[in-house]
C-alpha cells in the first residue's frame, strides 16, 4: 500500500519503444471511457512568466476510470527558447495517485509519456478518419520531437506510406527528421523548404510545430477530403477551421487558450463548425466526407498521460525496471 517507485525517461522510452501498438489501444480505450463520462479532466492550469511570454508550465490533474481507477497529475514546461540552446522545449514529470487512499505510488519522468500519447492519438485519429492506414504522401510541418514520434508511432502502426515530406522553418532540422524516417523507419523521406508545396501533395497533413498563432490562412490550403493532423493546435486560421469538418478530443477543453477551433469561435460567436469528438467518430456517432477538409484537433487530456503512465508502470514494475524508494513515507499509521 505504502510503495513508492520512480521511473526515469530512458526505462520510459525503452517501454514505449517496445510496447507502441498496446499504447495506441491504450489511448483509444481511454477516449472511449472518457466519452462514457467514466474520468474527471478539470480544465489546465497555466504557469506563466511575466518576462517570459512565450513560456508556460501547464499542471494537468485528472481521474481516469475503468480499468484503471487511477488519479495523478501531470506537470509539464514549455520552453520555447530551449531550441535555441539545442535542448527540448517540454519536459515533464506525472505523478499516479492510487484512488482507494489517495497515496501516491510513482513519479514518471513524462515527456517521453506526453509525446507518446500525443502520438498515439495523432495515429489513431488517421486510422479512424481516413479509414485505413495507407498515405500516398505524408506531409510533416515541424520537424521536432513530437513529429519523430508520430513517425514512430506511424511505423509501428505498419502504415503503408509512399513518401514523407517534411518542412521546417530550420532546414537542418527537417533534413535530421527526414533522415530518420528513411534510415531507421524505412520510409523514403524528402523535405522541402516551401510549406505550400508540402500541403498541396499531401493526403495526410501533420502540424508539429511551436506556432503560437495562425500562419496558414489561405482558404483553398488544404483540399477536400485532406486530413489534417492539427497537434500544435494554433496553425491553422479560424476561416479554414470554420469551413472543415472539425473532429476533437473533448469540445470544452480544445476551445480555448486560442486554439485556431477557440479562434474560429470567437470569431464566428458559435460553435456549430464543430462535428464531434473522436470517440463519437469511432462509435459511428458521427461522419465526415470528401467534400471539406477534415481536421482533427487535440488539446491533450491529462486522462490520457494517466493511461500511459499506468501501462508504462505495470510493465516497469513487472519487469523490475522500476526504481523503489524505501521510506518514501515519513508516516504510515496514525499513531
């Protein structure tokens, strides 16, 4: 009862690497609780910088049901200004709390766990809403970790991609990631230095990026039937959100912080551009078409790093892999 272990980012990777596929089952079983109304996801709260506009650290607390019974939290920065000195923008740790007592039982290092089910949902999403797991041309803007991790989680997914097209505002970048994707994924990757050629020869379009504000705005970006993989949320202009079929993880939590789906409605003063979440589309609750662009946009549940990092903790645990910390406890009985 009194156990306490902690999980460093090298054993949560090497679990990840190993166990790609369970997690994408994972994220899509815990959209499904989720949408059974079986969680609580209170809204995020922002940490912010006076002299640091641009960087925030973001507490994400939930409660995740089902088969899990799991609470905890989640304490994640962003850094935007780390690239400049080569280091990742976002690093994080999860905390899982056990919900008969309360007690928390383990501390994960979680930015190899936030990328991994913004991954996994990525992925999911792209199965569900093309209907398969075949892309004549993937387009990938932005060319940081998350992105590799897609790719990852594309590949072990054994999605059957004829070229991936990457783009960067830093060429050097994109070329890293593009040779990646061929030496270590097997896929044929090139990269271009121009975002419209990318969006124009893409039927899977996805967003990585750090943008804090709509860059793409021209009303004829993206095609009909496109699907479009918007991660870093704030890429796309609110017209473009307005006239696409709209797919999200949970309505209230993604409209809001400026989102482009925030942007477009407050621009619009309503939200009937929305069609539903994911978990309505894998229960057929709702469609999309071919004659609009469709767009899927995840604000990040903190249900769904509670579902990995419980998956990642059983199999440390069961492995040995975890770290136990004796006496984590200073207390255990009342007297």
């Amino acid at each position: 009862m009194f156990e306490f272990s902690v999980i460093g980012g090298k054993t949560a990777r090497d679990i990840i690497g190993r166990s790609r596929r369970e997690i994408v089952r994972e994220v899509k079983e815990t959209y499904l609780t989720h949408g059974d109304g079986d969680s609580v996801n209170p809204d995020s709260y922002f940490l912010r910088f006076p002299e640091k506009p641009d960087s925030r650290i973001i507490a994400l607390p939930a409660y995740l049901g089902g088969k899990h019974d799991v609470a905890g939290i989640k304490w994640i920065g962003s850094f935007p200004g780390n690239i400049k000195n080569g280091i990742p923008r976002a690093s994080a740790a999860l905390l899982l709390n056990d919900y008969a007592t309360g007690y928390p039982f383990a501390l994960l290092e979680a930015s190899q766990i936030s990328a991994a089910r913004t991954a996994a949902s990525a992925v999911l999403a792209a199965e569900q809403l093309t209907g398969g797991r075949t892309a004549r041309r993937l387009a990938v803007i932005g060319a940081g970790i998350i992105a590799r991790n897609i790719l990852e989680f594309f590949a072990a997914q054994e999605w059957d991609i004829e070229t991936v097209v990457v783009h960067d505002q830093h060429p050097e970048y994109g070329q890293a990631l593009a040779g990646y994707a061929t030496d270590s994924l097997n896929y044929r990757a090139e990269t271009t230095d121009d975002l419209r050629t990318a969006l124009d020869v893409a039927d899977v379009i996805v967003f990585a990026t750090t943008a804090g504000e709509p860059y793409v705005l021209d009303p004829r970006a993206f095609a009909p039937g496109q699907v479009v993989l918007n991660i870093s949320l704030r890429d796309i202009g609110p017209e473009i959100i307005h006239d696409s079929y709209n797919i999200v993880d949970d309505i209230d939590h993604c409209l809001k912080a400026n989102t482009s789906p925030h942007l477009a409605e407050q621009k619009y003063g309503n939200r009937d551009f929305v069609t539903g979440t994911l978990a309505q589309h894998i229960r057929g609750e709702i469609t999309t078409g071919s004659d609009k662009p469709v767009i899927f946009s995840p604000f990040g549940l903190g249900v769904l790093d509670l579902a990995v990092g419980a998956h990642i903790y059983r199999v440390a645990t069961e492995a040995g892999e975890a770290t136990a910390i004796d006496d984590f406890f200073g207390e255990t009985t009342r007297w």
